[in-house]
C-alpha cells in the first residue's frame, strides 16, 4: 500500500510539473503554410521564435498587452494576444493552430495557462505595462454603427413581410435576425474596450 502511495503521489507531482512547464511554453501556426510561432517565458523574459527570426523581451520592457476576442469562420472560439515592447516591436498569440487545410485546432487550456502565466511573471518583474481589453475604442464604436445599420434593415424587411403576410419569410429573417444578434452580440460585448490590471485580467477573453 506504501509503494503505491508513493507511486500515486510520484505521479501527481509529475503531472503538475508536466502542467506547469505547460504554461511556460507555447506554440502555434498563424496559416497553414507558415512556420510555427514558438513563445517561451524564462527567468530573463519571453524568448520567442519565428521562423528564422528570434529575440528576448524582458518582462519590464513589454510596454502593451492587448487580449480580444477573434473568432473566424472556421474557428469561432478564437483569442488573441498582442503585446508591444518599449521600441514598438509586437508580437502576436492566438489561442488556434493550423493543422490540415480543412482544420484549426483550439489549444484553449495550453493558450490560457501561458497568458496568465505571462501576466504572472511581469507583475513579478515589476512591469508598468498598459494593460487593455478589446478592440480600440474607434473600431469598437464602427462595429456598433454596423450592426446598428444591419439590425435597421433586418426590421425594416421583418415589418414589410408582415405587412405583406408573407409568414415564411418573416419567420426566415426573424431567425436569421437572431443567429446574428447571438454572434455579433458576443462579440460585440466581448471587446468592449477596458482597461484592467494584473489581478483580474478579464475572464471573458480568455478561453
């Protein structure tokens, strides 16, 4: 009973170090044709690799997080990370990989855990970094004037349907008006521009 607690506990603690180097490390494909995109946090700072191209950002030089929602048409649970340092290079993180021509992965646990890990470290290090939530605030309102114009004629041809008894089509733009609302809606809320710190980063832009 003895060696099989042990072993059961020698597993466990592999299991959460196997979870914790998890978060330190992180990689994706932006296309199907790219090189992967490869994210490391050390002791030094965020080691990453592109291709060819490689460097080291020290947590207190990264000057700009910004987390956002950006779902795409074959993936609609997909999040993003962009972070600047103090030169205004940038680096981008998304919370997807390619896999097949036909298909992009989620990597929602293994996204999340690096995200929250890197905001661990540079609250560690001290860093002063502006920390945002959603889209900026000018594309934010420019998506509320879209759906606004959209949500307008939606109506327009629900109220000209029923006008002209013309049930199906009423009951077709009536569910199609829905369907949008539930998506875009989403999205909409979701990027709110906000502004939050190291101890709440916002729950509704991570996976």
């Amino acid at each position: 009973m003895a060696g099989a607690d042990r072993d059961a506990g020698a597993k466990s603690k592999a299991s959460d170090a196997n979870l914790a180097a998890a978060t330190d490390a992180y990689a994706f494909k932006a296309s199907l044709i790219g090189a992967a995109q490869q994210f490391e946090l050390t002791d030094d700072g965020l080691v990453w690799r592109i291709g060819p191209k490689s460097g080291l950002w020290p947590y207190a030089t990264i000057a700009k997080v910004r987390l956002s929602f950006r779902p795409v048409s074959m993936q609609s649970q997909r999040f993003r990370t962009d972070l600047e340092d103090d030169s205004g290079a940038r680096l981008r993180i998304l919370s997807t990989t390619w896999q097949t021509v036909a298909l992009m992965a989620p990597q929602n646990d293994a996204y999340r855990g690096f995200v929250l890990e890197l905001h661990r470290r540079m609250q560690r290090a001290g860093s002063r970094a502006e920390l945002i939530g959603g889209l900026p605030p000018a594309i934010h309102t420019a998506a509320l004037v879209v759906v606004a114009l959209v949500a307008a004629a939606m109506t327009g041809l629900l109220a000209r349907a029923v006008a002209t008894g013309s049930w199906p089509g009423a009951l077709f733009i009536a569910g199609f008006a829905a369907l949008f609302g539930w998506q875009i809606g989403g999205f909409i809320r979701r990027n709110r521009p906000r502004r939050y710190d190291f101890a709440n980063v916002p729950k509704d832009l991570l996976p």
